[in-house]
C-alpha cells in the first residue's frame, strides 16, 4: 500500500508485464511448494528434518527445509517413477553416486 499512489492509474495489464518482469528471474519463480512430513528416506536423506517442503519447478524436484534452503534437488530425469493417493506420495529417485533407485514417501 505504500507505493499504491504511484501505480494506482496505470493500466492492470501494465502492472501485471511489470511484475512478471521483476519476478520472473528469481530461482523460486513458478514453483509449487508442498508441506510434508518425511515417512520413508534412505540413507543419504536420513538426517532431513521431520517437517520440510517439496517443491516442483522447470527445473525438477527440490527439498527444502522449513526455511527455505535447498537441501537437495533433482532433475525430472533422475526420478525414475512416481505416484501416490490423497495423503501419501512416493518418488523412486535414480542415485548416480550408487547406480541405483532410492525410494522417497
């Protein structure tokens, strides 16, 4: 609302170009964030907090702790199947230091 005085005349298509054009280059811009608690993770995730956020992009598949911060990330060609039903999700995710699938709910 501070700045409502200088924006407030021009036209919403206007606002929307500029906003898009400050936003667009941030890392986080288009991203879906999802609040989860961790059920199953193997051995090279295992000490991610309890509590974290999932978040899909252009770029593929990021877990982020609760402030934010990447904990790790991976592109949609590292994982290998997903799925889920209304409460749980599963990402198999292919680990390149192993040479193998690692299951993620």
């Amino acid at each position: 609302l501070k700045h409502r005085n200088e924006v407030v005349d021009e036209e919403p298509e206007d606002l929307q170009t500029k906003f898009v054009s400050t936003v667009k280059d941030h890392p986080l811009y288009g991203t879906h964030f999802f609040h989860v608690r961790k059920h199953t993770f193997p051995e090279a995730m295992a000490t991610f907090p309890d509590r974290m956020i999932v978040a899909f992009n252009s770029e593929g598949l990021h877990f982020l702790n609760m402030e934010r911060e990447t904990l790790a990330s991976f592109g949609y060609a590292d994982i290998y199947r997903w799925g889920g039903s209304s409460s749980q999700f599963s990402i198999i995710i292919w680990n390149a230091d192993t040479q193998d699938t690692e299951d993620v709910s």
